[in-house]
C-alpha cells in the first residue's frame, strides 16, 4: 500500500536564490625570480656590500657551491664562450684561467660589470643591485688601477660580525684598490691568510665569506705582527684615513647621485677649482697636486677622465667632499686659507719619467741567478723584482724565460702533491675518529670537527669521506665485528 503525503497548504515555498555569476579569469600573478631576492646588505651606507659578495651569498642560500652557480646559471645566461672550458677539472673551471684576471671588474665601473648587474637583477628580480658596484661612475671615472684583483679585509670587522651573529660579508670598501685602512679600527686592511700566507681571488670554486679559500682559516684572527702598521708615519695614516673615508661617503651617496654625475659636470668643477684656489692659473695647480702639467690639461681638454686617486688629491688640497665635486656644488673660499699641502709621503711623490740604460749583461746574470734560488720563483716575480716588463725579458732572454716558469711549475706542482697528501690524511683520520664514535660520517660533522666550514661544500672532501667510510665498513664486516 502507498503512502501519500500531503503539503499542508499553510507552507510557503522558499523563492530560489540567484547568486552572481563567478569570475573564472586568471587574477594576475606577479613575476616569479629565479633565485631568491636577497636584500643587499648597506645600500647608502659607507658599508655597502660588493656585487661579488652578493654573488656568493645568494649561491649559499641555495646550498650549492659558487662553482656549481657559476657553471649552470651564470655562463648559460652571459653567453660568454670564453667562460667556458672544453676540458674541465670541475665546476666554473674558468675561474682558475685568464677570467680570474678580469674578474674585479664585476665591481667596477666597464661594460663587465653592467653585464654582470644586469643579469643578477634579472635572477632575482632586484633593482638596487648596480649600487653595489661603481656602474654610476662609470661616464666620470676610468678603470684601470680601480680595483684589487685579490682580497683584502679587517679581521677586526669580520670578527665583529661573528661575535654579533650577523651576516658575514664583504663591504664594497674592501675591493677598491686605494683603500688600504679601516676606518673603523684604524689599522690597515690584510691582504694574505694569516696562516698559509695566501693571496685570495675575489671568487672561486668553493668560497665561503670570511674564510680562507686555501686553508679554511677564520680570517678574523689578527696577526701576531704587523711590521706594516708599526712603520707607518702619521702623514701616511691620515692620508690613508682621509682616502678610506672620502671612498665611503661616496658610497653611501651612489644612490643619490645616480644618473646626475656627468663628465661636463666634473669639468666644469675642474674648471671652478682652478679658478678659485690658483686663479685660473693650470700650472700652479698642477703643482699643487703633485701631477704633471700635461696631464692636467688632458683633463681641461676632456680627452681624458680624472682617475680617482687624482679626484682625491684635488679634494685633500682644496679641503672638498668628493660627492660635492663630483655634483658640482662646490663649497671653497676665495682666499686660498682652506688650501693644504699633500703630505710629504712616497705614494704621492710626483712621478718623473726618467730613461733608463739597461745593461742586459747583468740582467742576463741576475736572471740565471734566479735559477738557484729557493724556493723558486715565478717569471711575473723575477720581472717584478727586476722592474723591467715581461716582454722584454722574452724577447731578449726566451731561453732563461722558459726555464723559469717550468722550474716554478714543477715546484708549484710538487707542493701542490704534498698539501694534497696532507688534506686526504687529515680528512682520513677526521673520518676515522668520527666513526669510532659511532657518529655517521658526512661532510657536515668533519667540516665541524676539523673547525673549518669550507670543507663542508667541497666534492673532493665527500668523495674522501665516502671511500674511507667504505673502506671502515669493510673492516668491520656485515655483523659489525673486526
């Protein structure tokens, strides 16, 4: 039997609710960056970090060595064929040859460093990333003698960083190669390991800020001596102070002068310092800052840009900031009392050119001598040593030449066997203790246990660790008894 149901017919029936059609288009998304957009570290501040720092920074926070970055992101996208290596030894091979030569000029002011900015502000999507390099300077300034091609830091200021637990990095201060004193601490910035006494490119391989690229040292330990700071007289160390300090203020202020300095705009101040502290008179200025007439007229005829190291002596002469020089808003008396000597030091001794007879007789035997000594030397340093170029060394002395450089390689290669036996011994008996702990044994609790971090992205260290963790199991058999 079916049963009925019955609407009552008090029941009022609910009207259908129209609800607004739903939008199906895609909202815009933002533009993803391929690495993380780090934020640079003291954009208009006297600190303000180097491009090449950001570089290494940027590859560590995505836990791959600089090598590894360099090879797979940074060539592919410079197109540069020189960069690349038909016979590798491992990542960014490049680094080892000529292009460790240019390598400064990522922080410089030529067309290297416009590249290299505009392809890390493509990556991450930034677009501050030219303050950290000299690119706004580039209309103004030249680049040679502009840059260090190797390191140079304050252990004080790097330990500051570790004691504070703040990020480690390198000021773009640091890379100019003029500054060679710390404001802050007032001593002189150091150049070599304190420990292995190496002189440190500004990239490589395997890079860790802060540490040595040989050793794996903490560069934050001072020097038991330092006979360079003990001889510096105070005319040096002022004029040191006041080239450290002007740098920075300038700095600070590429943010702020960007695309308003000009090479008019420099000659025009050129014009107005002469005018007021010489009366217009070129010669007695050229006097007043120990720089030959010639050059100075160069200058006024615009065939040439001022180098910085001459835009300094300018602005200690006429006691001028450099950023007000270089803006044009000059701020000098009339009368000549805010005008001041350069020190009497021997970086700003007028330079003479004085010919030289060379007797190649004594050359040649100074040459030979090199021969005996030991350890041996490279060509670039008996050249160095004899201050006469390179090439006219080969071209008079081709057969001492070549006999140099191949001892010095042999030697070089030599000490490179030794230091290699010592590393995989050392790593050996890191992994060895760590495994009679029981510990399992990666790169990560050597790098600690050896105090040094860089080993911690190293291949060569994980392949030493994998072969002797093998090696130790065997030892041990499959049920853990010798």
């Amino acid at each position: 039997m079916r049963k009925r149901f019955i609407v009552p017919t008090n029941t009022c029936i609910q009207p259908l609710t129209i609800y607004p059609i739903l939008d199906l288009t895609m909202p815009p998304v933002p533009q993803r960056s391929h690495l993380y957009s780090l934020t640079p570290i003291g954009i208009s501040t006297p600190y303000v970090e180097s491009l090449t720092s950001y570089m290494c920074r940027v590859a560590s926070a995505h836990s791959i060595s600089f090598g590894s970055f360099f090879e797979y992101l940074i060539v592919p996208n410079l197109s540069k064929r020189h960069l690349t290596s038909h016979h590798k030894v491992g990542p960014a091979s490049a680094l080892l040859g000529p292009f460790r030569k240019r390598m400064k000029n990522i922080n410089g002011v030529g067309k290297v460093s416009r590249e290299w900015v505009e392809l890390q502000e493509a990556l991450t999507l930034r677009r501050d990333l030219r303050f950290l390099t000299l690119t706004s300077l580039s209309g103004v300034i030249p680049h040679w003698n502009l840059l260090r091609m190797f390191q140079a830091w304050c252990p004080e200021c790097y330990e500051e960083m570790r004691q504070n637990k703040t990020t480690i990095y390198q000021p773009l201060s640091w890379a100019i190669a003029l500054v060679d004193m710390c404001t802050r601490h007032r001593k002189p910035l150091v150049d070599r390991c304190p420990h292995c006494l190496s002189q440190l490119t500004l990239l490589a391989r395997r890079v860790y800020l802060g540490y040595c690229l040989r050793c794996g040292i903490w560069l934050g330990e001072t020097a038991s001596d330092q006979p360079i700071a003990e001889a510096l007289t105070d005319e040096e160390i002022t004029w040191r102070l006041f080239v450290a300090k002007s740098i920075e203020e300038l700095l600070a202020s590429l943010p702020n002068i960007d695309g308003l300095v000009t090479k008019e705009i420099v000659i025009e101040s050129l014009h107005q310092c002469v005018s007021i502290s010489t009366g217009g008179v070129w010669g007695r200025f050229a006097k007043l800052i120990k720089i030959s007439h010639t050059t100075v007229q160069g200058w006024y005829k615009e065939k040439v840009k001022i180098p910085l190291s001459n835009l300094l002596r300018i602005c200690y002469c006429l006691n001028l900031s450099i950023t007000a020089f270089l803006r044009g808003t000059l701020a000098v008396s009339g009368n000549g009392s805010s005008l001041r000597e350069l020190p009497d030091i021997p970086c700003l001794a007028e330079v003479t050119r004085i010919c030289r007879i060379l007797d190649y007789e004594k050359i040649r035997l100074e040459l030979a001598s090199f021969l005996d000594q030991s350890p041996p030397i490279s060509f670039a340093e008996a050249s160095r040593r004899l201050k006469i170029d390179s090439s006219d060394l080969h071209r008079r002395f081709p057969e001492l030449c070549v006999e140099i450089s191949a001892r010095y390689k042999k030697y070089r290669q030599d000490f490179y066997k030794s230091k290699r036996t010592e590393f995989e011994d050392e790593v050996r008996q890191a992994v060895i203790h760590l495994y009679a702990q029981g510990i399992y044994v990666s790169p990560r609790p050597v790098a600690k246990y050896l105090n040094k971090p860089s080993y911690y992205a190293r291949r060569d260290v994980a392949a030493i660790i994998r072969k002797t963790r093998e090696e130790l199991d065997i030892e041990k058999g499959p049920l853990g008894v010798n």
